[in-house]
C-alpha cells in the first residue's frame, strides 16, 4: 500500500513540474516597464536611483559655488566605486552606468571616462604614433581632461521576514569628493522599501 501511495504521489509531482514547463509563455514588454517579481534589486531600482540622486546632486550648493570659482567651464566629473555591501548580488556596473547616463544627459558637467575605458583609450592613442596613421589626424597625448569630482558610493540592503512575508530595504549613499582638496562636496542617500508576500504554494 505504502509503495501505490508513493508511486501515486511521484507521478503527481511529475504532471505538475511537466504542466509547469509546458505552460512556458513568453511576452515582450517595454524595456522601461516596471516588473518586480521577486523584490530583489532590479533595473528599474538602478534606474530611478540613479536619476534620483544625481538631480539632487545637481541642485545643491556645490555646482554655483564651482561656477563662481570658474564662470568659463563645467565641472568634470567622474564615477569612481561603488560598492555592494547587500547579500544579494547586484551588478553594480549597471548602476554606475545610469549614474553617468544621468550625468552626461543634465548637460550641467562634463564627464571623463572611466579608468579602465583610459587605459584602452591611451593605448589606441600610443598606436597611433607608430606611424601607421596620418599626422593630421593623429590625437596627441598628454591632453587628457583631469576629473574635478569623483562620485563613489555603497549600496546597502536589510531584510525583514516573519511567516512568508518580507520587508526589503535597499539604501543608497553616494558621496561627490572634490579631488584636488579631498572635500566631500556632496552626500546623498536614497531608500527603496518593498514588501513581498511568498505564495503557500510557489515551488
């Protein structure tokens, strides 16, 4: 009896994982449209972050204070680390990408590249004065534009569960330093709350 009653419950188990696989759908959606399926960390909290906390940046005391030293010219600005200091793991490049997308689009700094995109740049640059390409266009070395900020940072995340129902708390903190004085020009936080419900009968 025991053994009809476990080959009974195995091939339920199997219909079930079978029926599950063969009601695999698939449906195209708008790269901006906001999916959260497991309240992780995901591209759409990358993206509002990101924007969010390089408008504040924009709009403090910092940006005049910069203008009135030098009235010719924009601040140059780059994005240094930051760091994931969650458990989960989060693709911080992403990040650091709608942070400079965020920058370079405000039109109100200039942004150099980052150290490993200077490396391949400086090394394109030495290639071309093996003179294997015409003078005239060759890019001269040693006229780099210096970074007057870097923007660096950490993101952090608590997590909270009693009986299949967790509290995610995901906060951000970038920091803009002055480079030549090692000044904190900047400090800013931003935090993202989600609560999920685990379904009783999710596998």
């Amino acid at each position: 009896m025991r053994k009809v009653f476990y080959y009974l419950m195995l091939f339920v188990a199997s219909a079930m994982v079978l029926a599950a696989c063969a009601g695999t759908t698939v449906k195209r959606t708008e790269v901006d449209q906001v999916i959260d399926l497991s309240g992780s960390w995901n591209d759409t909290d990358s993206r509002l972050v990101a924007e969010a906390m390089i408008e504040d940046c924009l709009e403090r005391p910092w940006l005049p204070r910069f203008h009135m030293r030098h009235p010719d010219r924009l601040p140059v600005v780059i994005v240094g680390t930051v760091r994931n200091r969650s458990y989960e793991h989060i693709n911080t490049q992403v990040f650091t990408k709608d942070l400079e997308r965020a920058l370079i689009n405000s039109g109100r700094v200039r942004f150099v590249a980052s150290r490993d995109e200077r490396i391949e740049l400086r090394q394109e640059k030495a290639d071309q004065q093996m003179g294997l390409t015409d003078p005239l266009t060759q890019k001269m070395v040693g006229r780099e534009v210096a970074a007057d900020y870097m923007l660096k940072g950490t993101i952090n995340a608590v997590k909270d569960e009693i009986k299949g129902t967790y509290v995610m708390l995901y906060q951000v903190n970038l920091e803009l330093i002055e480079l030549e004085a090692n000044l904190k020009a900047w400090i800013g936080q931003k935090e993202i709350k989600k609560v999920v419900k685990r379904s009783r009968f999710s596998f």
